[in-house]
C-alpha cells in the first residue's frame, strides 16, 4: 500500500510518478524500499489517469453516505412526533399498576 500512496503523495504535490522519485519518498518514510515493486507500481500507473481515479473513488464512496443520511433525518422527524403525556395521563397510568 505505501508505494500507491507514495505514487499518490508524488502527484499531489505535482511531480511525475517515476523510479527514483518513488525511491526517495519511501525511503524517507523509513520503508524498505524494493526495487522490483517500484518499478511494479511506476509500469501500472503509466497510462492511469489518477485525478480521475481518485474522483470516480470518491464518488463511490459518497454515495452510500449520501444516500443514509435521508434515512437519519426520517428517524429524527419520527422521533418528534410522539406525543406529549402530561403528568396527570401519566400518574393516572401508574394508578393502573397498584391497582
């Protein structure tokens, strides 16, 4: 996962997602950095359009948040609709459990 994020990490600050940039940003993170697996990731992403990735991704995950909240405001309205018990309806139901 830490080279996905060092590719990500290098686009967001604007620099090109290559070997040596890759290298470094781990290396300073203090991971062991495997050569084969940089080059694995630098292969992988050279024809991906991360800006669009990372939008399509979000938009995923937005979704289902989006679509719960409705359902949290419906609750909150339920909630307020029951009705008010006085104190005296509610002594007199208590009178019922003594008999």
């Amino acid at each position: 996962m830490e080279y996905i994020y060092a590719a990500m990490l290098l686009h967001k600050a604007g620099k090109k997602v290559e070997e040596g940039s890759m290298e470094k940003v781990l290396s300073a993170t203090g991971v062991a950095v495997d050569k084969a697996r940089v080059k694995a990731t630098v292969t992988a992403l050279k024809d991906v359009d991360i800006d669009k990735v990372i939008k399509e991704a979000s938009l995923v995950t937005a979704a289902p948040a989006a679509a719960a909240h409705p359902a949290a405001a419906e609750t909150k309205a339920e909630k307020k609709e029951e009705p008010a018990v006085s104190e005296e309806e509610a002594a007199a139901g208590l009178g019922a459990l003594f008999g």
